[in-house]
C-alpha cells in the first residue's frame, strides 16, 4: 500500500495525511468512502455465526420493561434466543468476523495502513428499528462503516466520563452530543478514543462494520512480557544463591539482605536484556485470542503459493519473525520474504523456492499447523 496516494476511502486524503491530521486527534465523515459497499454477511448468516461457541457474540436489547431499561446476553446465541426481526429496539454484534468470512477480511485490509500491532478486528451491528447500544465511548479508535440500512450517529468530546448505574452496559450518564448525522451504506465515520458516540438504527435491516483496534495500559504490556520473560527463564539453567558467608541468626524470620540483593540483582539483569523483552513483546502481540483454534491437518506445499490463514497474526522486527505467539529469528533473505508474507500475507510459489531449507521447513510446519494455505494464485 502506497500511504502517500489520496483515496476515497479517507475523503481524498492518503492514509499518511490522515494519521498526522486525524489519528487520536478529531473524528472525520467520508460520505461514500466504500461506494456500492455489500455487507460481508447475510442477516442469516450472521445469526448462525452467533449459534457458534468459537464466536463472540452479544444481544443487546432495549427493554422498557426491564427496570434498568437494558438487557445484555453474551453468546452462543441460538436462533430462539434472538427477538423477532420485526421487533424494535435490539441489536446483535458479532465480534472477530475477519477470523470467518474473507469478505470481513477483505473489508479489513482496507485499514492496514495502521500498524498491525495495533488492529484488533473487525465487528458487525445487526440492529433493528430504533436499536443500538445506548451514548457509550471507547478506549480506541474505531472506524464506523454503514454496510446496510442506515444509521443516526450523535458524537461528542466527554466532560463527565461517568455511567449510569444499574445499567449492564456502560451507558455515559450525561452524554451531551455536538455532532450529528444520518449514516447510508458507503458512509464511513472514524472516531478518537474517548470520543462519546451514540447509533441509532433508523428502519429495520440495518448493518454496521466497525473497525476497532488494540489498547492496553503501560501496566498490562509489563505484565504480558514480564510473564513471558518469567516462563523463559524457568526453561533455563541460570546462577543458584549461595551463602557461604552466612552466620547463625537468633531472628530466622528476617530476610536475609543479601538475598534481596541476589534476586533485586537477577531482575534488573533481565531488564536491561532489551533483546528478551522486544522478544517477549512480538510473542504477545501475534498471540491468538483464547477461543481461536486452528485445524491442523494441512499438507506440505508442492508448487504453488501460500497465503496466511485468517486467524494468523504474523509481524517482524529487525531480527526476528513472530507468528501466532511463538518467535524465530530470521535475516538476510529469507528475513526479507517472511516480511513479505507478514505483509501481504502471502508468497508466490517462485518466492516459497528462494526460501533456505529452513525457512521452507518452517513454512511446512505452519501448513500442517494449519497456520498457512496453499494458495495456486500467488503474488510475485
């Protein structure tokens, strides 16, 4: 993707002039970013992803009968477990829907101009009359792209972040909207994080795609790597505490001092080793999400091309490969076509063959891991 050309998607900016005008910065409208734009899933079909356990799913109806105005059920969600389509007031996402349908991957490769470190996934709203999930904001940014039906969006910067309580949802107790438009399919809105955003569904059959992408707190990084950082020292052999200097003591309770130094010590060694912590850190970000499984099984690739399965997340740094949580080092070419693949998500069967026996190794491992496919129409 070439990030200095203009593209309709991003109402003729290029990609790179939108991260530096707009990205955590200010909301943006593309009236017909995707013009003609199908929804990557048929009401039907999207109900019976909601059936399945290996799917996140969620109905959220507005119940004026209930006493918090509000139910939330997660899935699986059978088909008796949803409202009538006729029904007002209720909405059913589905959550992770590139990991199923190429056509919700495809719609996501239109945002790869953002990091891959940084994208999540790609959910669908399927909302009847008058449904949504109530004035909410979120801690990312997020892409709205209307693909059916349409949608009132009321947006607005938030003074009071604080909800109603009650509520199974985190509905903002006093969301004071300054924007507000009318969604048809091919309109495209993107949102800061914190930016308070309230969809309603205006008619029935209406379908909204949102792009949403990955934030954790400072903390939470420390401890994904830390904890990794931990089961890799636990695999080897390191220095054993000795104390042969040690007197007898009348307070055995106390810690002894120079125990706190060894392990302050060992710590602060596996800090300073940047090389275990950028390692630790590829491993986390390309981990799979707990319900994400894949079919093993797949033969070894004889003459064609491979293309990455849609649940694998692969990335790179300057020497080393992460795919699906586990690492490898690479350089030299084959660490030029394994970019590649993390890039485009595929290789040709000509650039499979300038692969070393390694490397080619390695990709006949994630086929039969189920991790790749072969793919007859690669990409030179």
């Amino acid at each position: 993707m070439d990030v200095t050309i203009a593209t309709p998607l991003l109402g003729g900016l290029s990609p790179e002039s939108f991260m530096r005008r707009h990205w955590q910065k200010k909301p943006l409208l593309v009236r017909q970013a995707l013009p003609g734009v199908v929804a990557p899933v048929t009401r039907a079909e999207m109900f019976a992803l909601a059936e399945r356990d290996d799917v996140e799913s969620r109905l959220i109806v507005r119940d004026t009968a209930s006493t918090a105005g509000w139910t939330l059920r997660h899935g699986p969600l059978p088909r008796r477990a949803l409202p009538p389509v006729r029904r007002p007031d209720w909405t059913l996402l589905v959550q992770g829907l590139d990991l199923h349908v190429p056509a919700a991957r495809t719609l996501l490769e239109c945002f790869r101009f953002v990091p891959d470190a940084r994208m999540d996934d790609l959910m669908i709203s399927y909302a009847t009359d008058g449904g949504g999930v109530g004035p909410h904001l979120d801690n990312y940014d997020v892409f709205l792209i209307q693909v059916q039906g349409r949608r009132r969006w009321r947006i607005g910067r938030c003074a009071d972040v604080s909800f109603v309580e009650g509520v199974p949802l985190k509905l903002l107790r006093d969301f004071e909207p300054e924007q507000e438009w009318l969604l048809e399919p091919g309109d495209l809105l993107y949102l800061p994080p914190r930016w308070g955003h309230d969809g309603i569904a205006q008619g029935p059959e209406c379908m909204t795609c949102s792009v949403g992408f990955r934030v954790a707190s400072g903390e939470e990084i420390a401890a994904d790597i830390l904890t990794r950082v931990a089961e890799t020292l636990r695999e080897e052999a390191g220095r054993l505490y000795r104390d042969p200097q040690q007197r007898a003591v009348a307070n055995p309770a106390r810690i002894p001092a120079a125990l706190q130094g060894f392990a302050v010590a060992a710590v602060e060694k596996r800090l300073r080793d940047r090389s275990m912590l950028e390692l630790a850190l590829g491993e986390a970000l390309t981990e799979p999400k707990s319900h994400v499984w894949f079919p093993a099984g797949g033969t070894p690739i004889d003459g064609t091309g491979v293309r990455l399965d849609a649940r694998t997340r692969m990335m790179y740094d300057d020497r080393h490969v992460f795919i699906n949580g586990e690492s490898f080092r690479a350089g030299g070419r084959d660490a030029r076509w394994m970019a590649q693949l993390a890039d485009r998500r595929r290789l040709s069967a000509r650039q499979l063959r300038s692969l070393s026996a390694d490397a080619r190794a390695l990709v006949d491992d994630w086929v039969g891991d189920g991790w790749l496919h072969g793919e007859t129409d690669g990409c030179d």
